[in-house]
C-alpha cells in the first residue's frame, strides 16, 4: 500500500526552545549549552555521579538531573561556576554599548 501525505517541513531557527514559544527562550538554550558541557566534562574525566558531585558541592540527584537536561531552577551563574570546577576556564567578556538591546552568547574553545 503506498499512501501519500502532504507534509509540511518548516525550518526552525538555531533556537528549539524559541521556536517551541518560551519567552526565556535564550537563557534556556545558553542553560542547555552548559548542563552539555558539564556532562561531556564528566564523561571525559570519568566520573561517577557522586564524584561528580563530590567535586562540584552538590548533590548526586541534582548531578543526574543537570546532565540529563533537567536545569530549570538551576541559575546560569550556578552552572558556570560547575563549568569552571570541571576544569574549564569561563571567559566573560562585555563589549562596548551600541544602539540596540545586547545580546548573550556562549562560545566553547
């Protein structure tokens, strides 16, 4: 049987979170950028979740919920400071004013 369907494709932005309409939609992407930084870095040194945690002053179940995408209530200052005790050097820079809103972006060496 071969059945035809009219699909429709739309091309989303560099944003899932903007296109799926929440209003937080930048912070939400930098958050997940983060929360995968921090599981590559754990995955690369080998650790455990509880050394993870150990290391990072926090506890396992919220080790577990950051590296699995759970990061609401976790600020992005928070989790820059787990970046940076996984070993990552965070550079923030602030660039001159200009005449429109500024923009946050990460960028990974």
């Amino acid at each position: 049987m071969n059945v035809h369907a009219n699909i429709t494709i739309e091309e989303g932005s560099t944003n899932v979170y903007a296109d799926l309409g929440y209003t937080d939609a930048g912070e939400m992407q930098r958050k997940s950028q983060l929360a995968g930084e921090i599981a590559r870095a754990i995955k690369a040194r080998r650790l455990t979740q509880e050394d993870a945690a150990t290391l990072l002053g926090i506890d396992q179940s919220k080790v577990s919920r950051i590296t699995c995408g759970q990061f609401r209530g976790v600020s992005e200052a928070k989790l820059l400071e787990l970046v940076a005790r996984l070993g990552h050097d965070v550079k923030i820079v602030v660039s001159p004013a200009r005449r429109r809103a500024g923009k946050i972006e990460l960028q990974f060496a």
